[in-house]
C-alpha cells in the first residue's frame, strides 16, 4: 500500500477543517482596510492556503518521514496564522468574539496537526 492510499488527504479531517479556516480566513480579511490589502490581507490568505496545501502535498510523498515534515511546515504555517491573527486584533480589524472563535479554530488545527504527525 503506497502512503497515498493510506493518506487521501481529502478523508482527513485536519484537511477539511483547514480548508474551512481557508475559507473562513478569505471572509473576514475582505473587512479589512484597503492598505492592508498587500500586507496583512496578503499575509493572512497565503499562510491559511498553506495550511492544508501541505498536509495534501505531503500525503502523496512515499515516506513517512517526507509526510511528517510536510505536517511541520502545515503546523509553522498554523502558528504564523495565529499570530497574524493576533495582529488583527490588536489593530481592531477584528472583533473580540471573532477572534475568540478564529483562535479556538486554529488552536484545534494545531492540535490535530501535532497529534496526526506524532501518529505517522
């Protein structure tokens, strides 16, 4: 059996919430102000995008030691977003309450991440 049939990163479920947090992430930087548009906006869209890129890319790969260090970059990438969060916050681009939510979602992505390659 090849890692791909053991991995169909569609079936993962750390793939399917990080493509919801991709989706969620596009809704909510489009409130953002305009000259973020290139910054933060930019930021925040490419890390989430990143998240489950690599956890697919790295299911086709014929190792498991290849996998795992797809799922380090998918979790760097997890972190990276939280801390852009963060920022977004403290900019007041977002409201509490969102980022209450967004900060849960992504803390249980991480956890997922690290559990999921602590597995493989």
């Amino acid at each position: 059996m090849t890692q791909v049939e053991k991995h169909n990163f569609k079936k993962l479920l750390i793939w399917k919430q990080s493509l919801e947090l991709v989706f969620e992430t596009y809704n909510v930087t489009k409130n953002f102000p305009a000259e973020e548009k290139f910054g933060l906006v930019s930021q925040l869209n490419r890390c989430s995008v990143s998240i489950p890129s690599n956890i697919a890319e790295g299911s086709s790969k014929s190792s498991k030691k290849h996998f795992k260090i797809f799922l380090e970059t998918a979790l760097g990438s997890a972190y990276e977003w939280e801390t852009q969060i963060i920022l977004a916050k403290g900019l007041n681009y977002i409201t509490k309450e969102k980022f209450n939510q967004l900060e849960k979602n992504i803390n249980d992505i991480q956890k997922m991440i690290s559990s999921f390659k602590d597995k493989i």
